[in-house]
C-alpha cells in the first residue's frame, strides 16, 4: 500500500546539519573570525550595513561569516535581527558638512577649496592579481606617505549654489517617512524613494543607474562631489533638553550635478541627485544620485519617457533583494496543489477541444 | 540575546498587526497596509502568515501548521517549530484540536468550528495585479468598485477555452463590494470559505492583511451561463476511499502509473483510522 | 505625575495583551458577543474593558482622543505614562474614548478615504450595561442575527451607510465589551 511521504522534520535537521559542516570547510585551516572579517572584508561589511539597515560591523561580520559570505543571506539575518529591536527614539539628521573626509573628488571642477583627495580608492590600480597576497603569512603593506588627518571640507555644491547656478533643495522641515515602520505609500515622496534606494540591492540600483546612462532616461549627471567619511550621529534627549553624540558612523555621500532645465518661470539651472550610504560604497551612492534624478522628473517638470528608471513603482518594488530574493527562491517550495489543478484544467479543456491524448494517438 | 519576546516580535509592532487585523475584519475582504516587517523566514516563504500567527497567538492556542493541506511538509515544520521555540505553545495535526491554523495553499476538510482562527499565507494579496501591475492603478479601481478588467478577463478565458481557465486563486467578490485574493487555494476549497472559524490573510513581502468575519459571503466570480464550478480529479482517495475531498496525483512506478490521495493529510488519517474501528 | 499613573498597567505585557487581543478579535469579527476582557486597571471613571482595549492597541504611533468624563488629569497621564500615545482633537484621533452620552455627532470623526478605508477612528464607547437583546444585528460575522442593546439605532444605520467607509465601534462595560463594526446592519427590534 502507498505510504504518503514523512520525514520532512529529520530531513531538514540533517540539511542543516550538513549546512554547517560545509561553512567550516577543510578543518586544516583555521577558521575565520569574525573580528578578521570586520577588519579586512571591510567593503562587504558595509555592504551588509547598508543593505540590511542597521550600522553594527560586528554584527554585520558575523552575519557574513554565518551565510558563508553569501552576503544577501548576510543582509537578510540582519533585517531579521533588526526586526527584534524595539525603537527608543530617533537621531537628528547628520550633518555631511561636517564630515571628517577620508576621500572627496569633484569631476566638475580640477580644483576647489579643500582640493581633490583621493584617498584609499580602487580607481587608479591596475587589476591585476597580487600573487604575494596569496601567501599565508603576514603580507607587507606598504605604509601611505602624507596621509593628512580626515578633515572638514567645503561642499562643492555650495559654489554652484553661490551663483545660483544649481537648482536650491528646499527645506521643508517635514517629519521624514519612515518604510520599516509604515506600509510603502505610492506615490512616493523623495524622503521614501531615498530611503528605498538607499536600502536597496546594489545591484539593482546599479543597473537601473547604468541604464540612464544608456539613453533610457538620459539624465547628463556629473559627479559634482564624492565624500567619504565620518560623521557624528546625536540624539536629542527630552529629558536633558538638549542632543548628546552617541556615535559615529562612515557614510558615502555623492552628489551629482545634472543636465540644466528650464522652463517659463525659472531660468535655465543645474539639478542634482542625491546619494547617501553607510559605510565607504562610491559604486551604491552614485548609482543611487542617478536613480535618484531620473525619478525626480515630475517635480522638475521633465516628460515621463516610459523608460524603468522613471518608473517610481517598478523602482520601489523591486529594489529590495530580501523581498526579491523570497520570492524567487518560493518557487522552490512545493506547490502541488496548485499544479494538481492546473493538471486538471488542462485535461479538462484539452478534453473538450477533443484532442487526442498520446494513448489513444499511439493505438 | 537569545531570549526573544513572546512570538518573537516586539510589542510596538505586534500592536501595529493587531489594528490592521481589526481593520481588515471591519471592512472584509479590503487590503489593508501594514509594515510587514523582516521575520526569520524568507519572504514568500509564509512571513504574511507567520506576522499575524506572532499577532494572535496566546499561550492557550494549539497550534497547527499546513502547506498542500500536509502537517509534514517541509515548510510547515520549520514555520512550526518557529512558533514552538519562540512562544512555547501546544502543537498540533489534528484539525480538530487547533485553535489557530496556518495554511499555504489549502482550507482543511474538516469544517472549521467558531473557536478557531484560520490564518492564510498569501503570496500577492491584489487579485487583479496581473491585470493591471500597478498599485496606484489598482487601489483606484477597488475604491471605485470598478471590476470590469478582471470580468473582461474572465470572459476572455471563455471565449478562447470554453471555459474560464483559473484553477487556484480564484477570485472571490466578498459581501457584494471587493474583489479579493483567496490566496492560491484551489478554487475546489473557494465554497469552503463561508465558514463558521475567523479568517485572516496575511502577505509580507506585499505588505496587505486581509481578513473575513465568519459566515461573511463569499462569492467566487463567474457568469450565468457559465457558473462557478468547485472541481477536482474525478476519482477517489486511494488511501482512505473518500469521494469528496481535494485530491493529489502521485506518480508511483517508472512507467508513470499514478494513485490519487488526499492532500488533507490530518483528514486522511482520520477516514483510515475511523474505518479501521468499524471494521473492527 | 501622581504615582497612580504608573499603576494598572499589564503584569506581563506581551501575555495580557495577546490575550487581550484575542477577545478584542472575538468582539469586532462576531458583532454583538459579549466578550470578558480584563488586563488592566485604569483611574476612574475608564471601565476595566475599555483601559485593556487601550493598553492592547495604543502606542506612540496611535493618536487618541478622550472625551468629556474620560479626559481627566489621572487618565491623562495613565495613557501617557503606560502607552506614550499622544492625545489629540477627537477630529484627528485613530481612537477615541468616551461615554455614550459625549460621543455624538459621529461625523466628527474620521471615516477615512476612499482608497484607505482603514484609516478611520476606532470608538470606544462606555455603556452602561451589555445585553443580547434589543437591536437587531445583520451582516459578516454573524451567522441569522444578532442582539445588542444599543443605545440608539439610527446613528448606526448612518455609519453603515458609509461603508467601506465609516467608524468600527467597541462598547465597554466594567470587564464586558462588545464590537460593531461599520459593516453590521442594525435595525429597529420589531
């Protein structure tokens, strides 16, 4: 007699049973810590950081070391850990100004007050593979010369804004949205879409990014200012009636100097896009300044071209990778039910259209 | 750090829950937003489902869990054994002793009674999002009533098939006003869904609870020519011999001989072990 | 703050509430049970059901109204100090409380909008006693018919004429609370 299947509750112990045996790898080799990972993944840190929304390089390390560097797996244990987290309160908004810069570039101007500082960058190595890295012991690093101490640096921006060159972001004093804490809202304001892009795969956002440049959306962007660094974060304490620093992160801050526009009441100027992120992430930050400005077209009273990057829902929906990602991989899941009645359906109409089934072709 | 709050979610947001689920059972069968929030399982693995279970459950429910109508799936045991460590609550398979009842894909055969919470797992709470991808486009037509696309659709089905060809997710109109999901239950279960047990349907990743009061109506789509027809495979349970219930097609030798069985596995059970005591 | 205020609360929060919860889900998806809803103690003169209802569904992302006899220094400061809810206009309020003889016009209240019916008031209303008799109760959730001792039919009639739109009712007294939705057709008892 058939048996239905059991056994689902032993078969997934074992699977993850076998799960951790496989992140622990050859025991021959020492096993990573999460503290190497802090200080030397330092880039897929931040990604973790800024993609799972919560500034904690501890936890964003172990994250990573738990999903076997599987870093979407990584940014989804910590949006489940942050789920957990009760609230206390909010922190003023940081002050980029003031940040302490690691590294600012201008592509709009060869030189400005404050200078170009490169900074520890990828941009101007040659790919090639270091082959010394690949020895297990400890590697020379070769010590940085003049390595000036992170400083405040005028924005670049401000200097286009001097002459009125450059379209003025009005503030509203508006409370920001808040999509963790509110149900997504369409249409969106930029303080949403922001906060989406921000959060978002990068490389979603990259792509959606690319294809401005592309033509689908064409929006000229230059990189009008590119800062890294450190800022302090302060919360205002009621109780004390005043704000107090409890920290500081590192964020990317990109701001983009766009194509001018123009219209009957306002003369020709530039307009921006705008890129915020946790950790050092230039590839994130620009990407989103472009995302940013080719979904700003109804306030800058552009034309809606149809192209994606202007589309407010489909960017929204679908920049998530731990939305995305559960979705796609449901599908593994068992759906025969569904399949059951689509079979019957099928034989049903297949039935009535009178096609002959293979049986009765092949008799 | 390892001790989690009673089913896992703080208080602030399980209070969010609670006011979309009063709010879904006020106005049935309306989607209401709410800000699903990250959970422990992946989105469109059951986290709609598992966000109003965390909501509802008190330490005096008996818990069941099903996906395809099974207790032994393996989506159903992790959801479940989520629900036991993080609330410490009484399991289940019998449909007969839960309280709360989670499901993917099925309504159980056994009626449900008054004293039981049916909670569903949607994937895409919007019945007419593959009619019209936009939500600002969608929330319109729900607030203007304005049906038409989907009947279109439906006639459109006719007209090329003879008949209308959804099998599962069959839309539903509930107390003569919204259009709604019944999330992907074979249309066999939709007549279930007048029933005595409160329903609550919860979808994560798209941010919508939903939910019916009991003995809400509900009404699957159709035409007067063509009405809605409850169907499944025309055979029997080959284990249990039931006639009525919604049944699963097993492919069971390599020449693709196949057995039919039903998907209710707790119902199942229960025909075998009854008739073993009449025959006793 | 008097130390009253910090009184009253759930022993255990996340146990009482979802306790409470659940009686709260009985009232408003079965229109017109009675249900015993107990948890918490708020100052005089809140009934027991009505302080639990609050406690259960209030918090800093909620804002409340209390109406007349509700909207005293003690309960003012016992929302405050249990939930941090911030009280405002009955106009602007996602829940308002008062007493049967201070809640009237309804159409004061939020109905919400058409494409979010949802965001409407939740009134909590203290009545003086919960009987199944009375007007008669029609609509989801309830399997013939129901009855409640209303206090009065034609306001109701209104309401659900709104729907989608409208206000969702919870009436307390002492421990005792009984829902009604916008959803519920109420008649005159024959």
């Amino acid at each position: 007699m058939y048996v239905a299947v059991k056994g689902g509750e032993k078969a997934i112990d074992n699977a993850h049973a076998w799960l951790s045996e496989k992140r622990r790898g050859d025991k021959a080799i020492a096993e990573i810590g999460v503290g190497q990972i802090r200080e030397q993944l330092t880039l897929a840190v931040n990604r973790v950081m800024a993609e799972g929304s919560l500034y904690d390089p501890d936890l964003a390390s172990l994250a990573i070391k738990q999903s076997h560097g599987d870093l979407i797996e990584a940014i989804f244990l910590i949006r489940a850990y942050r789920t957990t987290l009760a609230r206390f309160g909010k922190t003023r908004p940081i002050e980029t100004t003031n940040m302490a810069c690691i590294r600012r570039i201008s592509a709009t101007f060869k030189d400005a007050p404050g200078g170009q500082i490169l900074g520890p960058t990828f941009d101007y190595t040659h790919r090639l593979l270091d082959f010394t890295l690949a020895a297990d012991s400890e590697t020379s690093v070769v010590e940085s010369q003049d390595m000036s101490d992170a400083q405040m640096l005028p924005r670049i921006t401000d200097y286009l804004n001097q002459e009125g060159l450059i379209q003025q972001e009005i503030q509203t004093g508006d409370e920001p949205g808040d999509l963790t804490r509110e149900p997504l809202q369409l249409p969106a304001q930029r303080d949403l879409r922001l906060q989406s892009l921000t959060r978002g795969d990068e490389g979603f956002i990259l792509g959606m990014a690319y294809s401005t440049q592309r033509g689908y959306g064409r929006n000229h962007p230059f990189v009008g200012e590119l800062r890294v660094g450190g800022v302090v974060v302060e919360m205002e304490i009621p109780e004390l009636g005043f704000s107090i620093e409890i920290g500081e992160i590192e964020v990317t801050e990109c701001e983009t100097v766009n194509q001018f526009t123009g219209s009957k009441s306002d003369p020709p100027q530039f307009t921006r896009g705008y890129g915020l992120v946790f950790g050092h992430s230039e590839r994130k930050s620009i990407s989103m300044a472009l995302v940013d400005r080719a979904l700003r077209w109804a306030e800058l009273g552009e034309d809606n071209v149809g192209v994606p990057a202007q589309d407010e829902e489909f960017v929204l929906y679908h920049s998530d990778n731990i939305q995305a990602t559960g979705f796609l991989e449901h599908i593994k899941l068992p759906h025969y039910v569904d399949f059951q009645s689509e079979l019957e359906l099928i034989r049903k109409l297949r039935c009535e259209a009178e096609i002959p089934s293979r049986d009765e072709e092949e008799s | 750090m390892n001790e989690y709050n009673f089913a896992y979610l703080d208080e602030q947001t399980k209070r969010m829950i609670r006011r979309a689920i009063l709010k879904g059972l006020a106005i049935p069968g309306y989607q209401v937003p709410f800000a699903s929030r990250e959970m422990p399982m992946p989105y469109g693995w059951g986290t709609g489902g598992v966000q109003v279970s965390a909501a509802t459950l008190t330490p005096e429910d008996i818990f069941k869990v099903i996906d395809q109508g099974a207790d032994d799936t393996t989506n159903a045991i992790s959801i479940r054994k989520f629900f036991q460590k993080v609330t410490g609550i009484k399991v289940t398979d019998k449909t007969i002793d839960a309280t709360v009842i989670q499901t993917r894909h099925r309504i159980p055969e056994t009626s449900l009674t008054e004293d039981q919470i049916l909670v569903y797992q949607v994937p895409i709470p919007e019945p007419l999002r593959f009619l019209e991808p936009y939500e600002t486009e969608t929330r319109k037509m729900h607030a203007l009533e304005e049906y038409g696309l989907m009947y279109v659709k439906l006639y459109e089905d006719i007209s090329r098939h003879g008949a209308i060809a959804t099998s599962y997710a069959y839309p539903v109109k509930v107390e003569g006003r919204y259009v709604m999901d019944p999330s992907p239950i074979p249309k066999f279960d939709n007549p279930k869904m007048e029933m005595a047990a409160i329903q609550i349907f919860g979808a994560g990743r798209e941010q919508r609870i939903y939910a019916l009061p009991p003995y809400t109506q509900v009404v699957s789509l159709d035409f007067d020519d063509y009405p809605f027809e409850a169907s499944k495979a025309d055979h029997v349970c080959d284990i249990c011999g039931s006639s009525d219930t919604y049944l699963d097609e097993v492919i069971v030798d390599d020449q693709g001989g196949r057995i039919f069985v039903c998907s209710d596995t707790d119902f199942c059970a229960a025909q075998q072990s009854a008739a073993l005591e009449s025959s006793e | 703050m008097a130390e009253a205020a910090l009184k009253g609360g759930f022993e255990n929060p996340p146990i009482d509430s979802a306790r409470a919860f659940r009686r709260i889900t009985n009232a408003m998806a079965r229109p017109g049970k009675i249900e015993t809803l107990v948890g918490a103690t708020p100052p005089p003169p809140m009934s027991v059901a009505a302080g639990t209802v609050l406690l259960t569904l209030c918090d800093p992302d909620t804002s409340l109204a209390l109406l007349e006899t509700l909207n005293n220094q003690e309960i003012r400061d016992w929302v405050t100090f249990h939930t941090g809810a911030p009280i405002v206009s009955a106009q602007r309020a996602d829940f308002v409380f008062g007493a049967w003889d201070n809640v009237r016009p309804f159409q004061t209240y939020k109905t919400g909008e058409a494409q979010y019916p949802d965001r409407s008031a939740t009134l909590v209303i203290e009545w003086e006693e919960l009987k199944n008799r009375g007007a008669h109760l029609q609509g989801p959730g309830i399997k013939d018919i129901a009855f409640l001792n209303l206090p009065s039919v034609q306001p109701f009639v209104e309401n659900a004429a709104l729907f989608p739109l409208g206000i969702d009712f919870l009436f307390c007294s002492d421990d005792q609370i009984a829902g009604l939705p916008r959803s519920t057709k109420v008649s005159e008892s024959s």
